[in-house]
C-alpha cells in the first residue's frame, strides 16, 4: 500500500448533504418534524418497518461505503437495505438535520457469544437526548432492531412494538437485553464514549472484509413489519411473532432463496454471478 496516496474508500468520511425530504418519502413519513420524542419515536418505527437489514456488499466483496451521498443512493434512492453503520449513519444524519442532539456510540456484541467471550466493538447505535433525557436509539442491529427509542436510565423493562427491552448499568457501562421466551438475552455491551467517522470506517472496515466475518461468510436479512419479524440467515428462514412463537422454514434451491427475498425482504436480487454461486454454496452439506 503507498502511504502516500490514502485510500478514497477509507477516508470517504463526508456526511453532510442528506437530501431529507426524500429520505422522509422512502420510510413513508408525513407526520411532525419538531425534534421531539414523539416524532423520535415516529421515525424509529418508519425507518426500522422500511428498510430491510442486509449484508449483500460483504458478502459479494463490495465496499461497504458510509459516506452520507452513498448511503443515500444504496438505501433510499435504490431502495436496497444495510447493515448497522449504513442504518444508523443515515438515520443519525436524519435525525441531526432535524435539529436533535445526537452522539454515535459503539457496542460490544453479546447476542450468540458464548459467556465470557469479549468481541470488538462492532456495532453502532445512537444517543439522542431531548429535554436532558438519554435515549438509546438503534435501527440496525437486524432481527432485533429496536423498534422504539429506550429511556437509558430506566432499568424496568421498557416495551415496544415488538419485544420488551432494558438496560442494565454494569461497571461504567450498560448491556441492553430483550425478554424473549420468559428470558433476558444479552444483546450488546455499550458505554457513552462518543465515537467519529474515523471510528466507524475502521470498524466498518473490519466488519466487512475480516474473513471470517458473519457478513463476509453468509447471507444476513432481516425485515421487521408491523406484524413479525423476518429472517434469512443462508438458506434458514424465520418467521417471528409477537406472541413469542418462531416458524422456521429450510429454502432447497437458489430459485427459492430469491424469491424469498424478492417476496418477503422486498429487495432486488443482485445480479453478479458470485452471488449465484454464493447460494450454491450455502446449500451444500458441511463435511
């Protein structure tokens, strides 16, 4: 690498310029837009029911770009989806258009991590604060994104549309968990240290080019509607209920992985041959 001549992708970090009123079109918003917890809570629910979580960029080996002109085209104008830093860069630009006080912060990943493995932090969320009130905001963090603002102090568990969820101080920290199955399941770890564009390109960076990154080695979706949640993990369909019921349902062939997400995801299929051989691969039998 010629450190003389950085890389563009790298330092792509400009994020001014979102166009707001074809954002607010895209999430199917009309409604107030004083910086208040109402409409805080409006945007969360219209951004998270619009805009699918998906990982195709890793997974084919495409840059995954969070500069604000980029992530406007992927997600609103193209109308695809992304993953927690495309989701939560845009709707913190958004949000700071708007005239809210927002910091972006980091996480530490706990969902399916055996106890007492530390991972990086590899997750982005927001801290938006109204009227000297801490509100963890998060539109990115897949097939349990939250789907309302969360009061940070408050230690009950706090309900949404879907799940139920609180934070719990630990140490200098907080864990957010979900109550799921008469259980609470540790989602992530975060502090409050504010993090910067610098941060999350190199977190980025990891995320989406570490080989043996989930989003590099198989298909990742996830859709929330006002009903359920759905998801795509390779070729493993899930079908989640507000009652607490999950159906699961195994797709056989490339032909049905497609139509599920053209079908249920609502996304355009891509069209580069590695992601057909990606499909192949992902229904082959482990030795």
């Amino acid at each position: 690498m010629n450190l003389r001549t950085p890389s563009k992708t790298l330092f792509k970090i400009k994020k001014d310029g979102i166009q707001l009123d074809r954002y607010l079109a895209r999430i199917g918003y009309s409604g107030d837009l004083s910086p208040t917890l109402q409409t805080l809570q409006n945007l969360v629910y219209q951004h998270v029911i619009s805009i699918p979580f998906e990982n195709f960029n890793p997974l084919l080996k495409q840059p995954v770009l969070l500069d604000i002109d980029s992530l406007q085209r992927k997600m609103v104008e193209d109308t695809r989806g992304g993953y927690c830093f495309e989701q939560n860069t845009l709707f913190s630009q958004a949000l700071q258009e708007l005239g809210f006080k927002v910091k972006e912060i980091a996480a530490r990943v706990l969902w399916n991590v055996p106890l007492g493995v530390t991972t990086a932090r590899v997750h982005m969320l927001l801290l938006v604060t109204i009227e000297d009130e801490d509100y963890i905001v998060d539109v990115g963090f897949g097939g349990l994104t939250l789907t309302a603002p969360l009061r940070l102090q408050e230690r009950a568990g706090q309900k949404t549309s879907h799940e139920t969820f609180r934070n719990l101080p630990v140490e200098s920290e907080f864990v957010l968990q979900a109550h799921i199955q008469n259980d609470w399941k540790p989602l992530y770890r975060f502090s409050l240290q504010e993090q910067f564009s610098a941060d999350f390109e190199v977190y980025n960076w990891f995320t989406s080019t570490h080989p043996r990154s989930p989003f590099v080695t198989g298909l990742m979706l996830a859709k929330t509607t006002p009903t359920a949640r759905f998801g795509l993990r390779n070729n493993e369909l899930s079908k989640h209920l507000p009652s607490g019921t999950t159906e699961k349902q195994f797709l056989t062939s490339p032909e049905q992985i497609k139509t599920v997400i053209a079908e249920v995801f609502q996304l355009q299929i891509p069209t580069a041959p590695e992601f057909d051989q990606a499909l192949h691969l992902m229904l082959q039998p482990l030795d």
